[in-house]
C-alpha cells in the first residue's frame, strides 16, 4: 500500500484527495488569475493516471462534460456535430459557389455556362435569319482554359435538313458518334439563336441591310447574348457585323456551344453510332 509522511495512503484518503486537487483545478479554471480560497494546484503528486495541473484541468473537464450528458440520459457521443469539421467542409463549397456567382454577376465568364471544349459540326441545306449578327468572344472551359470564338447571332431562323454530330470516347467501346438530325420535311424554327463557332462557310450568302465593320458595342439589328454584353472579354470598340435579314444555303459550321431562348425540331432523331460518322 502507498504511504505519505503522514502514514498509508488508504483508498478513502486517495478520494478525498484526488476530489479536493479536482475543486482545486475546478477554481483554477473558473479564476485563472487567482481568487479568494484559490491555491496553486501542484504539478507533481498521484492522481491514479491523471497528473499535473493540466491533465486535472482536462479530467474536470470531462467529468463535467460527462456529468451533462449523464443528467439528459445521453451518451457523450450521441447527439454531437463536429463544427470544426462542418465549417471545414462547408466553407471551401460556399466560397467556390460565392465565387463562381460574383464572376457571372460581373461578366468574367464569357458565356452563360462553362463549356466542355468539345468540338461539334452543324449543317444544313439552308439556314434564314431575321435580325443577324456576328461579335468576337471568348468563351470558358471547367478547367479555366478561354477559347476564342465567333458568335452568330439570330432573332428568328428557320433551318432545313439540320444535322448536328460530336465525336465521344466510350471506355471499351472506343470513340462513338451522337448525330442529331431534324427539319426535313418542315423546317427547324428556333428564337434568339447563338452559336459559338470556331469555323463557318456556306455555299451561297445573301444579305439584307448588311453592316459590316460596325462596332459591337452599336450592334441593334441583331442580338448580343446579354451574358456577353456584360463580359470583360466582350470588346465594344471590336469589329462586328449585323445584317435586317440573311439566307444562308449549304452551311457549314464547327462550334463549341448553341444556345437559344426555343428550338423546335420537327421529325428530331438521335442515333449512337460507332466510329466517325460526322456531318461533314
């Protein structure tokens, strides 16, 4: 059995003890500066495994913890949320979301969305606008890449024998083509049409009240995507075009992106090919 100068350490003077330094480091923490009846907790002594002015401080922080949880029938554990961890998680999605709506509210994304990057063709026997323009842009990738594109823009456009392709690598399968084809017997109708393009031609142009070389930032016979107008990367001093009206025949055009306010596809049909089967 233990002994101290004043004889054998029985198991009732080891508890009254061990409660009296608890009291003691309890006061400690309420009145760190010291207080009336506060002494000094001493750092060397017996505490069964808890020892030192520190490991008392936590051990009465735990009993009282525990103490709390006892009292409402609950396990320490139960019940808990690790708000540490919460606002370590929460914060970065909150900042990039933040982030992502302030750099659309103030133009620095080019387009209403971010694009793949993936190129795709579009075609068709004969494409008529009402209300045309053509601006420079520049639009972005997930990745942050910017690519330079062209953007035919179009009030109302009718479109005869539509066809659209874009190349996909399957896993396993390999590369696949996604052709969509429509408007053969009536024509596709479509309202504020854009196309970010990296290529166009045509077989035959024919304009009406044709502008060439007006500034962007004066275009009104066509439109400008408002996420566009609004964008750093949009030039209003940069050359553009616009034209009353426009027929296009053969028409041929490489793009990264299409966006319009309807588009109505009479006789519309997807396919899943193998291989390279593109429009052109």
């Amino acid at each position: 059995m233990p002994t101290s100068p004043s004889g054998p350490v029985t198991p009732e003077r080891a508890s009254a003890r061990e409660h009296c330094v608890a009291r003691r480091a309890e006061q400690q923490v309420r009145h760190p500066d010291g207080g009336p009846g506060v002494q000094p907790i001493a750092t060397t002594g017996s505490l069964g495994s808890v020892t030192g002015q520190r490991r008392t401080i936590r051990f009465v922080q735990v009993e009282a913890a525990d103490a709390m949880t006892e009292g409402d029938g609950m396990s320490p554990r139960v019940g808990k949320t690790c708000w540490r961890r919460f606002v370590t998680v929460l914060v970065p999605s909150v900042a990039a979301c933040a982030a992502l709506g302030i750099a659309m509210g103030q133009g620095v994304l080019a387009a209403s969305f971010l694009i793949s990057g993936k190129k795709f063709q579009v075609t068709a026997d004969t494409l008529t606008a009402r209300g045309f323009s053509v601006y420079s842009m520049v639009d972005v990738t997930r990745q942050g890449e910017r690519v330079p594109v062209m953007v035919t823009g179009a009030r109302h456009s009718t479109i005869s024998a539509l066809c659209q392709s874009v190349l996909v690598e399957v896993p396993v399968l390999g590369e696949q083509t996604v052709k969509l084809t429509g408007g053969d017997e009536r024509p596709v109708e479509a309202s504020n049409l854009f196309l970010d393009t990296t290529s166009q031609s045509a077989g035959q142009a024919d304009f009406s009240g044709l502008d060439q070389g007006i500034a962007q930032g004066e275009i009104t016979k066509g439109p400008i995507n408002p996420g566009d107008r609004n964008s750093r990367f949009f030039d209003p001093d940069g050359f553009g075009q616009q034209a009353t009206s426009v027929v296009l025949t053969d028409v041929r055009v490489t793009a990264v992106a299409l966006s319009a306010g309807t588009f109505n596809i009479p006789g519309l049909r997807v396919q899943l090919e193998h291989g390279r089967h593109e429009c052109f």
